[in-house]
C-alpha cells in the first residue's frame, strides 16, 4: 500500500510539473509575441515621441481645452500618449501598422482611427473636442 501511495505521489508530482512547464512555455511564447509587436511598433513610437506632430497636437489641444475653460492633461505612458479633458480621453497608440487613435467619452471607448502623422493636428482636436458645450 505505501508503495502504492508513494507512486500515486511521484504521478501527480510530474503532471503538476508538466503542467506548470507548459504554462512557463505559453508565457514565454507571450512574451515573445509582445517584443515583437513593440519592436514592429518602435519606429512608429519614436515618431509620435519625437516628431513635429505630437508638439503641433499639444499645442492645439491646450489652446482649445483655454478657450473652452477646461483643463487639457497630457500623459505618456510607456509609449502612449494620452489626453484628458473632463470626461474624454484620447489615446495615441503605436502599433506595427503606424499610430492607432483611440477616442474615449465617459471612460468609454467610442471609435479608433488609425492617424496621419503628416496630416492636420487642429483637424484631430477638433474631432476629439468640438462636440464640447463651453461652461460660462
């Protein structure tokens, strides 16, 4: 009986094993799987970073947040890049196709677009805010 008991043991012990190594693999395909998407996604980053677009957008997004008495708040988080007005948020996200934008209202996602980065920053802004009443 023991011996049985210890090789009814030593059984669940190598399929917890077996079991734990293939979660270890789908973690490491995963992994592998999310490097090569930010190293597709990288030229497109450094672009939204670094590149005239993002400073025009800025700068567009602060004047229209002034004139419509609502603060405009800025984020960069990894590579995304988000804007925050009251309830709506804008999301600049870089994938391996260019740069995804995500437009939210009330924490709720309500379109995506993919962006021109050589195209009109005011023309974005005004997408994201001009629906916006002024309060006064």
């Amino acid at each position: 009986m023991s011996f049985l008991d210890s090789l009814e043991n030593s059984l669940k012990a190598l399929e917890s094993r077996d079991e734990a190594a293939g979660d270890n693999e789908q973690q490491v395909r995963r992994r592998e799987e999310e490097r090569r998407h930010a190293l597709a996604a990288a030229p497109w980053a450094e672009r939204l970073r670094s590149g005239p677009y993002t400073a025009a957008l800025l700068s567009h997004a602060v004047r229209a947040g002034y004139a419509l008495r609502m603060k405009v708040q800025p984020t960069w988080i990894d590579t995304t890049l988000r804007l925050e007005a009251r309830e709506r948020r804008l999301e600049l996200r870089p994938t391996p196709e260019g740069v995804t934008v995500v437009f939210f209202e009330n924490k709720q996602e309500t379109r995506t677009v993919l962006l021109d980065l050589e195209g009109d920053p005011a023309a974005l802004v005004e997408n994201w805010l001009g629906g916006v009443k002024r309060d006064g």
